[in-house]
C-alpha cells in the first residue's frame, strides 16, 4: 500500500528502483515538487516502475524552457536536475565567495589534451548555468545564419533561417522578460514586435561613455537583459523585484530578479501545473536503449547513493552542451557502439565557446556607476574598414569589485597609481567584456579517456580578436585620459582559457546528414526516434552573441513540435 498525506490531492509518485534488491522505492509529490528533495521512502514498495510522457534531464534555460512551453498541455512531465536549489544567502552578493572561492563552481576536475587538470566554470543548480548568468539576451544576427567567410575559415551556414526562428525569439524574450530598445543595434535582425520592456536605462557615467562612442561615429545601444526590473527616472520602483545592484553578472540574485530559468520558468510552472514535477539532486547516468536501439527505454540515475529506472514516451537532454556530449557517449551500448546517436562521431565534437576577453579599464576619475551592465557596441560585428573579417561584439559587464581584482593578481604597479589598492582599483574600473566567433572544429571536442573527461581546445581565431580589443582601447583613448586596460578572468571562470565552458556549444549539430550531423532539424537524435536534446549543442555555428536567448528560442521551437506529437 502506498501511503498518501491527506493533503496530498492527487497521488504523484516518483518510483525508485533499486537494480541490485529488485526493490523499487516511492518518493511522493512533496519530495518531488519542492526543492532540497533529500531521502527516498524506504519501505514504500511498488511492483511497477514510474513512466511519464515526458522526461526532461536539465533544468537549465534549454531544458526547463521547454517544460514550461509543455506544461500546459496536461501531459505527465518530469524535470531531472543533478544540482540542488542554489541557496539564497548574503554570500549570494559576496564577490569573494562566488568568484575568488568558486564557491557555487560545481566541484569537477577535467582535463586537457595535454593532460594538465582545470576546473571548469559549471553550475549544477535548479536553472543551470543561468543562475549565474549575466542575461544579455541577444538575438542572433539575421547574417549569422548563413556563410560567413572569417580570416581563420568559415562559419557554416545553419540548415534553418533566421525567419524560422524569429517567431520563437519573439516568444523567448516575453518569457524571459528582456528589456531593450529596437532600432539602436546596427546589426540587430528584424523582429515582429518591440521588445516587452523598456531599456535598462544607462547611469550617467555610461549615458556620457555613449555619447562620446556614437560622437565617434560609433552606434551605441542599450544592452538587451532578462531582468525584472520596473524603473521610473533611472531608479526602480518600490515595487521592483530587481533593485540595481553591483552584482548583475557572474553572481546568483539574492532578490531572484535575475530572468534565469528557475525564476522564470520552473518556479511559475510548479505552482501552476500539477502534472509537473521536478526531481532535484538527481544524476543520470546513463540513457538505455531498446534492443533495437531506436528507443529510449529507461533514464538510469543517482540519487543519494540509491539507482534509480525511470522511462518516458520521450526524453529530453539538456545538460549543456558539454554535459549532454558526455551523457550520450557514456551511454553507449551494442547498438551504439561510439556512444548513443553517435554513428556520425560527431558527438562532442564541434565545441565551441567564443573567443572572449573581460577587459577592466582603469581611469583616472573615479566610475561611481553602480550598476554598470546596459551598453554595448556591434559596429565591428562583422568587420571594420581596416578588417574585411567579423571583429565581434563589445559590451559592458559588472563592476570589478576589490576582491576581485585581488583574487586575479593583477599586476603590482601601474605607472599612473603605483599604490593604488585593489578598492579604488575598483572604483576607478570600468569593465567589457569582449566576444568573438570561434569556429566549429572536429578536433575541438570532449571525450572520455577512461574515466576522466577531456577537453580538447585549439585556440584559433586570435586575429580577430586582438583587433577587436584595439579598438576598443583606441576609443576608450578618445574619452578617457590615462587609460589603462587590463586582462581579467575570473568572471567566465577560473583558469580561462581551457576552464572558460560558460558558452559552450556545438558537441552534437543539428542538420539534415546524419553522417555529418548528431540531431535532424527537430533537434531529435537521428539514430533514435524519442530522443531530443535541446541545450547549445544543435548550434551548428555561434556568431558573437550571447547563445542563451536562441537557446531558449529553439527550446520552444522544439517544445511545439513535441507538443504535436504527444498531443497526435
Ligand atoms: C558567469 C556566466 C555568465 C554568463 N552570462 C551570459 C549572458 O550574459 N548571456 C547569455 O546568453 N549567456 C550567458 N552565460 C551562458 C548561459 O549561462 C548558458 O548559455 C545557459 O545557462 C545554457 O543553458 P542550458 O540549459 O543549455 O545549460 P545549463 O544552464 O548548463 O543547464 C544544464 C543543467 O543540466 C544539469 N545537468 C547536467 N548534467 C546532468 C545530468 N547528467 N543529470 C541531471 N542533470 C544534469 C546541470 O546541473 C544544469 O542545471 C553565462 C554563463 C556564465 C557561467
Ligand atoms: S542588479 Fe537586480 S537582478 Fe542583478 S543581482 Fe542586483 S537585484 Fe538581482
């Protein structure tokens, strides 16, 4: 018999099965519902095993996106989530505790080609990797979608356009709640509606910094951000959740008014849709195949020492694209020799991440901006009249803090201030941070060599890059006296390059070749009919924007075609 706590209305169980007792255990909704889920009911036994329409693994912005655009229609939905509810505590706002400790940085060691050890920048929480996130939300460039011809080799054109895509980016950014202003971006693709809210405004100190760039002739405009923030005359409201604070970027938002995907998408959806469930602290292991291999026939996990067998009509991965590279070659079977879906041995290959720089200018007067993440500048996007090859995009991030720039040894003396300690380092910093594309290249891939996980990266594309740094500098020169501007990395991670995984994405391409290609234009594996993955790995090439929002964009182009098919 099962035992059901009189308020629970309707009996949804999560059953656990333990392989080697043939011993299958009960968790109820309260367990898997809320967050913190901590211990399986023993005693509680079952003779059959749990099985939904619908198993989500991730709950990053790809996975729980998805299950939100899913859960209205009814259907029975799990979402799996290795990492637990990130902790809302002051240390939240601590620029020692996230960036100098790493202390929210999943505890992993992986490895180079060359066999040095790093860790990279992950984030195993209810909302992924969004829970740190800066949230500049950006669509790709309509240009992006085709060819395009760089001086290191070409970005391969995607098998979709930019036209199939708008429809959802319009849906992802209502989702998402990002502020912005059309018509200012001079590389901005066309859009079907303004965007939901009005622009982050600017303080004045980058109000000036933009009149001076667009008096450089430069186009300046207003950051895209998911954030929730009501403003009147540059200040919020009383009422609004965000309160602009220094911590808008790389810190988790003890306020939850940052648009990540816990706040914005697994939070409303288990308050309103029963049918919905979400299992935190919970590793899958292991995808299992029919004997055929064309199905998915269990979701093999962890949690809390006890294995678990869950099956589902169809399975979603969205552990990043890093992760979910991993989940399927280590879920390889007779079928699947190379690894699940991977008869292309495409599958983690093709990774790429951007190249990026975070860059603190120092400047003689002191920047008292606080919160500093609302300009951004796409002029060299696609080149410069000195460079016939895309640049890249330039845009603001978080004020240094004083630890910080502690933490990343900086160098000891600066001619103009010998002494100056890392807080007025800090005051006077005023901070970018620099992306551009890198290339999809086989042999930029992730694998497993034995046990451990490597990570091959071969830099490339430097060229460009480095000009794109000049011409900032040259127009920061212009504006600011005495500019010095330094290199820093704790932001995207420790140990960048190689640990720098924020923008992961590319391991298992969509296209419509299965021999060159991992997943067909659905984003479904093309080797196994109830298998979709819908994190950064589809992205056949990157451009130079943030990847999140086409993340979430395709998310929900995926989401409605699984709609159709669970609804047929
Ligand atoms: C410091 C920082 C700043 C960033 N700033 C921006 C920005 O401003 N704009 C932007 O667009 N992007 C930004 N990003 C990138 C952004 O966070 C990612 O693009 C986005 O989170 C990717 O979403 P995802 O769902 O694909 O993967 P993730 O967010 O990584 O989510 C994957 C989830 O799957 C879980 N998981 C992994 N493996 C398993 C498993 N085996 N079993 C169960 N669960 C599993 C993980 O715990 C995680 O919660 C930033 C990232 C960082 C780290
Ligand atoms: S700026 Fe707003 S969203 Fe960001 S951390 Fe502060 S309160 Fe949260």
């Amino acid at each position: 018999m099962v035992r059901i706590n009189a308020w629970r209305r309707k009996a949804r169980k999560v059953f656990f099965f333990e392989k080697k007792k043939q011993k299958t255990f009960v968790l109820g909704a309260s367990e898997t519902r809320q967050r913190a889920a901590s211990s399986a009911r023993d005693g509680e036994v079952q003779t059959h095993m749990s099985h939904y329409d619908l198993i989500v693994v991730g709950s990053g912005p790809g996975g729980a996106a998805l299950a939100h655009r899913l859960a209205p229609t009814g259907k029975k939905i799990l979402l799996i989530e290795r990492g637990d509810y990130l902790p809302r505590a002051q240390a939240n706002w601590d620029s020692k505790t996230v960036f100098v400790d790493g202390t929210y940085q999943a505890s992993e060691t992986w490895y180079g080609a060359d066999g040095r050890s790093f860790h990279p920048g992950l984030h195993y929480y209810v909302g992924g990797n969004s829970k740190m996130y800066g949230a500049a939300l950006f669509r790709l460039r309509e240009r992006d979608f085709g060819e395009i011809v760089h001086q290191h080799g070409i970005s391969p054109a995607w098998p979709l356009s930019y036209v199939d895509f708008e429809p959802f980016y319009t849906e992802a950014e209502t989702l998402f709640a990002v502020h912005g202003q059309r018509g200012e971006d001079p590389n901005e693709p066309p859009a079907s509606g303004p965007y939901p809210h009005p622009p982050v405004s600017h303080e004045p100190r980058i109000q000036a910094l933009s009149d001076s760039l667009a008096a450089d002739g430069l186009h300046p405009f207003h950051l895209p951000l998911g954030i929730k923030l009501t403003e009147h005359n540059g200040k919020p409201t009383p009422t609004s959740v965000c309160i602009r604070c220094d911590a808008f970027d790389g810190f988790p938002c003890l306020l939850n008014g940052k648009a990540d995907a816990q706040v914005m998408c697994v939070d409303p959806m288990l308050a309103s849709h029963p049918n919905v469930e979400l299992l935190t602290n919970t590793l899958v292991t292991k995808l299992q195949t029919d004997p055929t291999g064309r199905s998915i026939s269990g979701v093999h996990g962890v949690r809390e020492g006890e294995q678990l067998v869950l099956t589902a009509d169809i399975v979603v991965v969205a552990c990043g694209a890093l992760s979910s590279a991993l989940l399927l070659l280590r879920s390889g079977n007779d079928a699947h020799p190379g690894g699940l879906a991977n008869g292309s041995g495409q599958v983690g290959r093709n990774y790429m991440r951007h190249n990026q720089s975070v860059l603190m200018a120092l400047l003689r007067e002191p920047n008292d901006t606080v919160f500093q993440k609302t300009l951004a500048v796409s002029d060299f996007y696609f080149g410069a009249d000195d460079w016939d090859y895309p640049l890249g995009l330039i845009q603001m991030c978080a004020k240094s803090h004083g630890d910080q720039i502690k933490g990343e040894l900086l160098p000891g003396t600066l001619d103009f201030l010998p002494d100056m300690p890392f807080e007025t380092m800090a005051r006077h910093s005023m901070d970018f941070w620099l992306s551009s594309e890198d290339l999809p290249r086989p042999e930029n891939r992730i694998y497993y060599d034995g046990e451990r996980v490597v990570l091959d990266v071969h830099e490339q594309g430097g060229e460009a890059h480095r000009r794109l740094k000049k011409k900032l500098e040259y127009h920061l020169s212009r504006n600011a006296a005495h500019l010095v501007l330094l290199e820093r990395k704790l932001y995207l991670g420790k140990g960048i390059p190689i640990g720098g995984t924020a923008h992961q994405a590319g391991t298992a391409r969509f296209g419509t070749d299965p021999a060159s290609s991992v997943l067909n234009l659905d984003c479904r594996a093309h080797e196994i009919d109830n298998l979709y993955v819908t994190d950064a790995s589809f992205f056949p090439s990157i451009g130079a924007v943030n990847p999140t929002l086409t993340i979430i964009a395709n998310a929900l182009r995926v989401a409605a075609h699984i709609q159709q098919r669970l609804c047929a």
